[in-house]
C-alpha cells in the first residue's frame, strides 16, 4: 500500500483521509480537526516549510508558536470543540518523521498568498489576532517551491494543490480572483519547469458537478471522495 503524505486545509486532508482502504495517509483529518495523524492544517507555502523542518526535527518551534501555528497544539476559534487530546501531538510527529522519507507521494496544497508571521514564525490566523500579514510575491513563491522541493527526498513525485477557482467553475472571467490565479500561473509554470512535479486544480470537477462543493471553500462530503478519485484517476499510481 502506497504511503502519501499530505499538508494543507481540509479540502486536501479529508480528502486524503478518504482513501484509507487504498493507501496510507501519513497526514490526513477524518473531520473537524480530528484524525490519528492530524497535527494541522495549513495554508500557504511558508506554512509547509516550517511543517517539514519541524516534523523533521531541523527547527525548534517554542510552545507559544505551536499553539498559534498547529491546529492540534492549540484552540480552533477560541474552544477546544474538535481538538483531540494535546498529549497524542509528540506521538503523532514522531509516526509521521519516521515515515516521511518513506512516502511515494507528497501533496501540498497551496491556496493562498497571505503570510502570517510572529516573531519571525509562521502561525495562523484561526488561532490568534496577534500576527503580521504580508502578501508573497510570485518570485518568493516560486523560490518557496523549489525550497520545499528540497525537503523530500529525490526524485519522489509532489503534487500541489491549489484552491477552488469561480472562474473556471463557472467558466466566467468576472469571477476571476487575481491572487488564485497567480498561485495557479506560478505552480503551473513551476512544474512545467520540473520533473516529478504536478499541478493539481479540483476547479474542473467542480465545474461538472456544482454540487461536489458549498458554493463557496469546502467540498461536501461527496466532493472530497471525488476528489480522491480524481487524484487516483490522475495522478496515483494504485
């Protein structure tokens, strides 16, 4: 059974999730921030990086910044709803280090621009209104794709995720959100220029299927098992 690790919001961590009887998830969320695996659920590019460095022991993260920065070391909106116990964390990072290397499969789902630091950390802003906001530029982007490249090991397949695009769904011009489609131009030219890299834009199932998702940013429940028929359809080897 392949092993695929996953990083992002739970558009991608569910949806991974949904695959458990084909594949192993090495980081995934069965719902509402909960799953055996689950340490967070991130946003942007910065966010996985420190995700990796940390999972692989290359940075320190103090305590006040992991309670800002993963979902599971901290309070989702202020309660503890849907946050499983603090003491699984270090046993869950520990199981998702020593099989990292190991993954067939990377996925990373990129779906923003905003960057939100403290202390020169990156945190999140579900978990706290303290925080510096600075939009990435399309060249730091671009970098941060060849650095995060660079924390798995080679010549293993990554596959980026990018968010929900109107549009395309709705195959209107007007609907069009400038910082989405630079995240979409950028990984697109990215992965063009790089071996073993894809591009992964659940727009197009939506766009057949209006009702795969709320209108607005999550899929419904039958969207993220689409979704995964998507990703193995086109880009799992199972």
């Amino acid at each position: 059974m392949i092993k695929i690790f996953s990083s992002g919001s739970c558009r991608l961590l569910t949806t991974i999730n949904n695959g458990y009887d084909k594949i192993e998830p090495i980081h995934s969320m069965f719902h509402n921030f909960v799953g055996i695996n689950f340490l967070g659920k991130l946003h942007n590019i910065k966010q996985h990086i420190q995700f990796i460095k940390f999972i692989k022991d290359e940075i320190n993260l103090p305590e006040n910044i992991l309670s800002l920065f993963l979902t599971s070391y901290g309070k989702y909106n202020g309660s503890d709803e849907g946050i499983e116990d603090k003491q699984l964390n270090p046993i869950k990072k520990e199981n998702i280090k020593n099989k990292f290397n190991d993954c067939d499969y990377y996925i990373f789902e990129i779906c923003s621009l905003k960057l939100y630091e403290k202390d020169g950390y990156q945190v999140q802003y579900e978990l706290t209104d303290d925080y510096k906001c600075i939009i990435q530029s399309e060249e730091d982007l671009y970098s941060d794709l060849i650095l995060l490249c660079n924390l798995i090991p080679k010549n293993k397949k990554i596959i980026f995720q990018v968010h929900f695009r109107p549009n395309i769904i709705y195959n209107k011009h007007n609907k069009m959100i400038f910082k989405r489609e630079v995240i979409y131009n950028t990984i697109q030219k990215f992965c063009n220029q790089n071996n073993n890299c894809f591009l992964y834009d659940p727009s197009f199932i939506l766009r057949e299927n209006n009702l795969l998702f709320d209108g607005d940013v999550h899929f419904t429940k039958n969207g993220n098992i689409k979704s995964f028929e998507y990703l193995c359809s086109n880009f799992l080897s199972l």
